[in-house]
C-alpha cells in the first residue's frame, strides 16, 4: 500500500482548504431549521466556498462510473445514511441530517461531515448523534505516529455498541484526490494494520445506525440507505498526523 506523506507546504495549503471546509459547515449547520431544503444548503454551500476562493469538490465527481455528483454537499436525512442528493424535500422538526462538504483550494482537497438535529428530536437519535461524534473523536486522538490504523478503528467501533457498524463505507487518506489510501473501517482490532507515520492525512468518518448495519444504494446511483429503515449518523473530520500529535484540519472554531 502507497500512502501519501505530505510535505510542510502541502500541509499548510491543506490547512487552508480546511478552514474554508469548517467555516462553510459553520454556515450550513447554523441554516438548517425545519423548511429548508437540501437545494437551499447546497446554493448556500456553493456561494460560500467561491467567496472564500475555493472550489466544491464533489460536483462532477464520478468514481467507478457512477453519473457526476450534482451537488457541493451530500445531504442525507434520517434512514439515508451517505451521499443523498440534495433536492427539494424540506426539513422537517425531529429529523436529523448529515451533511457531508468537501472543499478544494490550491489542488488540496479537505473532507468533512457532520449531522445535525432538526429542532427536537427522539431521545435516541439524540444518543445516536452523541455515541457516533464521541467515536470520531475516539478515533481521532488514536491517530498518532506509531500507532497503527487497528487502533484508530478499534478506538472507533469500541463508541458504536448497542449500534448497527456499518461496514461497507468508512475513512480514507486524502489529498490531492479526495479518495487515497488508506482505507480505515469504523471496527477492527487494536495493534493491527498500517503504522502511523507523521506526514499522513486522513479523514475518519465513523457512521452508525439505529438497527442492522446492512445498506443498500438506490436508484439515483449515489444516495446510500439503511436497509431497514433505521436512523442514521454520520460524522467526518480530516485529520493531520503530526509529530505533536493529531491536527484536525476542518475543525469548527
């Protein structure tokens, strides 16, 4: 496996594209309210990014021969779990919603997702949002030079018990491309897999679900759902690995 090592430049460009990343998020976390549609975030999302000289990384994205990506984010309600589209349907009171954004600045791709509550919600998706952000985090103090990749996903799974692990999807090194080597599975066994060098770049996006973790694609040919119907929770931040320790490049202020 060929991981890519950033330079100190390529870092610090990194960094930049990271701060447009968490600064539109902030934006579009701060406009979901029952009403708005997923159309209205992505427009919101676009404008922003171009104010800040960066460009949307997933529009046009097509990997594997999947039909270009429409939008600048994913937008993926309740049982949706990644890579919704964003269209007309409004949000609603005690609906949850992941919104994945990537952002591109100066070649370098930042990559982050976060899933917010739609005024109230049930307790338990309540407990699902926490459980699956305590995990990323989990995940994110285990990335450090000389731990391996098990860590990070053991760390990872260990916050997603009583929960359905979903297993098809998980993080990924980035870059220069969005999707890199790396891939880093939200389960796995501690001490095992890649050592961790500084220089790495990754993005750690655990997902969990209410029930079965078992997925399926619909027919538009991106949004991923729960099988059963269940609610869903994603989380995603790009993280630096670096001699002090991990840097979270899309950190919210």
């Amino acid at each position: 496996m060929s991981v890519e090592l950033k330079t100190p430049e390529a870092l610090e460009v990194m960094r930049q594209a990271g701060r447009i990343n968490s600064e539109v998020r902030a934006l579009l976390i701060e406009a979901v309210r029952p009403g708005v549609t997923g159309l209205e975030l992505d427009r919101l999302a676009k404008q922003a990014i171009a104010e800040r000289g960066g460009e949307p990384t997933f529009v046009g994205y097509a990997p594997m021969g999947k039909p270009p990506y429409p939008g600048a984010i994913c937008y993926s309600v309740n049982e949706h779990l990644v890579h919704g589209i964003p269209g007309k349907r409004a949000l609603q009171e005690g609906d949850i919603v992941s919104i994945d954004l990537g952002v591109t600045y100066h070649g370098y791709v930042s990559d982050a997702a976060t899933t917010v509550a739609v005024g109230t919600v049930s307790p338990e998706a309540r407990r699902l949002l926490e459980s699956t952000q305590r995990a990323l985090w989990a995940g994110i103090e285990a990335a450090r030079p000389g731990n391996r990749l098990g860590d990070v996903s053991a760390a990872i799974g260990a916050c997603g018990k009583g929960y359905g692990i979903v297993q098809g999807y998980g993080g990924h090194g980035v870059g220069r491309q969005m999707h890199m080597d790396p891939h880093i599975p939200n389960y796995g066994r501690a001490g095992t897999g890649l050592k961790l060098m500084a220089g790495m770049v990754i993005a750690l996006e655990p997902m969990f679900a209410l029930g079965s973790p078992a997925t399926e694609e619909t027919d538009d040919g991106w949004t991923v759902v729960m099988s059963d119907g269940s609610l869903s929770a994603h989380f995603e931040e790009t993280v630096a690995i670096t001699a002090q320790g991990p840097e979270v490049l899309t950190r919210i202020a």
